[in-house]
C-alpha cells in the first residue's frame, strides 16, 4: 500500500470538551472512556485505521542506516 496521499486528520474546536460515561457493569477508566467515545466518531475511526495501516506496513524502522 502506497501512502502518498492521506485524508486531513479531524479538527476540532478549541475548548471542544468530550461527553463521555464510564461503563456501570465494572471498572473503567476516564481515559478508556474517552477513547472508547471519541472511536464512535468516523472521522477519528478512519483516521486512527489510517495512521495503524501505515505504521504498520512501513519496514523503514527495520532497515539499517
């Protein structure tokens, strides 16, 4: 896969303040919570597949200088 040409990542206002809840059924954490709300918007979703998809099929960090 060739990256030489990638979406802009989300932008958000500043001052944008995330509405989350912690799951009731056990522990979770306030920043699991968060990740697990922002991964509900596509834009961040897609963003996040697109950032995972590069690092890992880019072998420049296994080759030697």
């Amino acid at each position: 896969m060739k990256f030489s040409k990638f979406p802009k990542s989300p932008v958000f206002p500043p001052g944008h303040k995330w509405q989350f809840e912690k799951r009731k059924d056990g522990y979770e954490s306030d920043i699991t919570a968060l990740v697990r709300r922002m991964l509900e918007d596509e834009a961040i979703r897609e963003d996040q597949r697109t950032a995972w998809e590069r690092w890992r099929n880019d072998n420049t960090g296994l080759k030697k200088p």
